[in-house]
C-alpha cells in the first residue's frame, strides 16, 4: 500500500486541526476564524500535491514513515484473518467435495473473519497512523521516535482501550463490510470465470488477479468513511473521547 497508504492518510486527516493558519504552498496562508495569519501548516490540494510535497519536504522517508508496524502487522493480521475465515466456513457447514458456501456464506464468513481481525488491526494502524501524521498539519502529538515509542507512550498516557485501542469502533465499522464484499466479490468474480465442468482449481493466474483487484475495490468502496473517520479518532487529540457517530458527525458538517 505504501506510499500511497500515507498520502490517503495525511489527506484524510489534514483539515482536523482547528485554530492554526493553513499554507499551501504557492499560495497566501489563509487563517482560520480567530487565529493570526502566521504561516500554518500544510492543506493538501490533492493526491499529487500530498505525494510530491512530502517527498519533496521529507524525502523517501517521509512516504514510507510508520511502514515497519503494518509490515510486521500484517503477518499477525493475514494469519487471522485466513485462520478465522476458515474456522468461520466450517461454522457455516462448508464440506468440501460435498456442500459449497453460497456468496452470501463466504461473505458471511469473510465479516466474521474482519470482526476478529479488527483487534489485530486497531493498535498496528493506531501506530502507523501516528508516525505518518506527526509532522503533518493534523498532528496533535509529540513527535514520536518510532513504532515502540508509539505504544510505550500511548499506553502511558491513554491506557490501552483508550489509547492503542482508540477508533476500534471504526476498525470494525471498515472491516465487517469490508471484508464480506471482499471475499463475496472475489469469490464471485472467480466462480463466474470457472469453464463449464471445470472447477476453480482451473482458473489461471489472470482470473485471481481480476478477482483480487474487483474485491480490493469492493472492500474499499463498501465503507470508506469508517476509514476516515478512524484516522482522525487516532491521530487528533480532539476526538479522544469522541465516538465513531459523533466524529462522523464532526466530519460531514465541516467537509461534508
């Protein structure tokens, strides 16, 4: 995902700082209601302008900050998450050679997967969230020397629902619908590429990268805002007590 996983990170998170002034750079900074026009930090105008002002600023550093917590996340993360998908199939009276799953079932199956996961995932994207944002314009903390100063210091000063669990409503709100249009689509997409009396151990290669890319697109297409919403729960001070609603609500009125 990276570096494109810390440009959507810093976009989505920029305009939660209230009462500092906004400079894009080539343009005047322009303040906020009652606060100085001394210069501020960074708005964004889009993807390309994130991508190339961080790396002009930071350097390649910059667009891969916070990589090794999802790196090593992700083992723990896909080990669940094809561990309980499994265990979920069976739940859901899978037989293999005697009785399929429906979509509906492997879709079922793949939710119930990215419920377990989420508390996998709340802490290690709480981490990376943190190190892509501490010099950008959203951040509210202290800048942090890396992934297990991220965690010593949250558990210090938030605790551990509090802190490193922070915004794991949200995680499960992205997951849950996430991940049941991720396994139904590619399933879906992979059975329909099946040739007549053939079975999915015939599929090439071509078809599950097709059925890869149509469920990538699916798993973020299902609840995006959840995403958004956890970025902003996890890296601003100001939605330390606030829930996944009330922050949505924060979020729709003043960006829409």
């Amino acid at each position: 995902d990276y570096p494109l996983d810390t440009v959507k990170v810093l976009l989505q998170t920029q305009n939660v700082s209230s009462g500092a002034a906004a400079t894009i750079p080539g343009n005047a900074s322009v303040a906020s209601v009652g606060t100085a026009a001394a210069e501020g930090p960074v708005v964004y105008r889009g993807a390309w302008h994130c991508l190339s002002h961080t790396f002009e600023t930071k350097g390649v550093r910059g667009l891969y900050k916070g990589l090794s917590s999802p790196l090593l996340g992700s083992m723990a993360e896909n080990a669940v998450l094809f561990l309980t998908f499994g265990y979920f199939k069976r739940l859901l009276r899978e037989v293999p050679g005697q009785r399929d799953l429906s979509l509906t079932e492997l879709g079922l199956a793949g939710a119930g997967a990215g419920g377990v996961v989420s508390f996998v995932l709340t802490p290690v994207e709480l981490v990376k969230c943190r190190l892509q944002v501490q010099n950008s314009a959203a951040a509210g903390f202290r800048p942090y020397k890396g992934p297990v100063d991220v965690v010593l210091q949250t558990l210090k000063t938030e605790g551990l629902v509090k802190g490193l669990y922070r915004g794991h409503s949200s995680t499960l709100l992205r997951e849950i619908p996430g991940n049941f249009c991720w396994y139904g689509v590619y399933e879906g997409v992979c059975m329909s590429m099946i040739p007549e009396g053939g079975t999915k151990s015939d599929l090439g290669p071509s078809a599950h990268i097709i059925g890869g890319a149509s469920a990538g697109v699916a798993y973020w297409t299902a609840f995006s805002p959840a995403d958004t919403v956890k970025s902003q729960q996890q890296t601003h001070p100001d939605h330390a007590r606030h829930g996944f609603y009330e922050t949505f609500k924060s979020i729709y009125r003043r960006e829409g």
